[in-house]
C-alpha cells in the first residue's frame, strides 16, 4: 500500500546547526503538506508544496518538494531551541476514493542549547 | 478565540468504562476529522466527517462511534474502554473535504485507560 515515510525518527543538534528531514512518498503527490507539532501540544500547519521543483522559504524554514514529486525536504538553517519539535509531512492517499491525507510517521528534533 | 476546541484535555478512565470527547470548531469549516496519536507520535486518522456526513471510517473498532450533531461539531464516544486505547486523540478540521486544504488540530484528549 502507500506509504509515507520520513528520516530520521530522531535528531539532536546542538543549537546553530542546520537540521534536514526528508519525506519520501511510495507514490507521486499531488501535493505534500508539513506540520510541526511541540512537545505536549498539537499539529500547526506550515506550509505546503503544490508544483514540482517548488521551494518555499519561511525566515530560517526551507520546503522543498522533489521534481518527481514523490519526495520532500525541510531545511532549517541555524536552529534554535524553539525549533523543538516533531516535524511531520503529509500527503494525499492515492488509493482510495476519496481524499484522505497520510502523514508520515514525524520526525522528532531536539536542539541542545 | 480557539479555532478548534476539545473537552475534556484529560481523560483517566478504567477499562470497561464508557467515555466521550467533544469537538467544536468555529472557523466555518466544512470537513471535521478524528485522529488517534499513539506514543510513537504516529497520527492515525480515525474518521472524517463532511457537512455532517461521515466520509472515512478507518479500520477502528465499533467502539468507537463518532457524532456530527451539526457541521461545527464531531463529538467521539468509546464503549468498553481497553488498555490499548490510552492515547492523544485529536479532534481537526479544513475547509473542504480535499487533501489540499490544510488541517487545524484541537489541542487533544490525552486519554489514559487504566
């Protein structure tokens, strides 16, 4: 079936240090969302990628969707210790009738100070 | 003014027990939406409703009964409470029922089952 997958599952980086997750989908995405969700609370909407290729900034935030549009990536630049997080992606379901939105599995920054 | 809003935040129960969370949300959205987050931080959708009607009804147990009294509203109710449904349920919404459009969570209902 479809999946979704995200790497790493975990990472530490000490604060000033960039931080990139990668998303990689089974099959092509319409579209891929991110979502970051803090310690204890809920998911927030980021952003979301539409066009193959496409990059989007977000001050030290840079989304970049592939141009096979089966992969995606978040870069943050000089992280900071507001960066804590689970980093999620999240991308259409391609096999079912009707819309449902897969998120992948997360991934989960920490940012030593 | 909360967006998406959920009662209780907390829930501790025994097993057995019968237990419901309610869901409001007054940005006018169409699509409402349950997902279960497990400790390994998977979300799991759970069930979509739009404009009242119920659209996904994911693999869950028939415990597990979702209500839309109106569009605003997606209110969970669980039977038999067991072990295995400790967890942070969130309640979402999105303005269509479309993959495309972005989701707002509620804060969540950590749900403990002892």
């Amino acid at each position: 079936g479809q999946q979704v997958m995200q790497i790493p599952q975990y990472q530490h980086v000490q604060e000033g240090e960039d931080f990139t997750t990668y998303c990689n989908s089974s099959t092509t995405l319409s579209n891929i969302q991110w979502y970051k969700q803090r310690p204890g609370g809920h998911p927030v909407f980021l952003i979301q990628l539409v066009k193959s290729g496409e990059v989007k900034k977000q001050k030290r935030l840079t989304f970049q969707f592939g141009e096979a549009k089966k992969n995606s990536s978040l870069h943050i630049t000089a992280t900071q210790t507001t960066d804590v997080g689970t980093y999620f992606c999240a991308g259409p379901s391609m096999k079912t009738s009707y819309d449902k939105v897969i998120f992948g599995p997360g991934t989960s920054l920490s940012v030593i100070p | 003014d909360t967006a998406v809003s959920q009662t209780p935040k907390y829930l501790v129960t025994q097993m057995g027990n019968d237990k419901s969370i309610k869901c409001e949300q007054n940005l006018g959205h169409d699509t409402m939406y349950w997902y279960k987050q497990d400790s390994k931080k998977f979300l799991k959708i759970m069930f979509s409703y739009n404009n009242k009607e119920l659209i996904i009804n994911e693999t869950v147990p028939n415990r597990f009964s979702p209500k839309s009294p109106d569009k605003a509203h997606l209110n969970l109710h669980i039977n038999s409470l067991e072990l295995g449904d400790s967890a942070v349920y969130f309640c979402a919404s999105s303005q269509r029922l479309q993959s495309s459009y972005e989701q707002y969570f509620g804060p969540g209902t950590r749900l403990t089952v002892t």
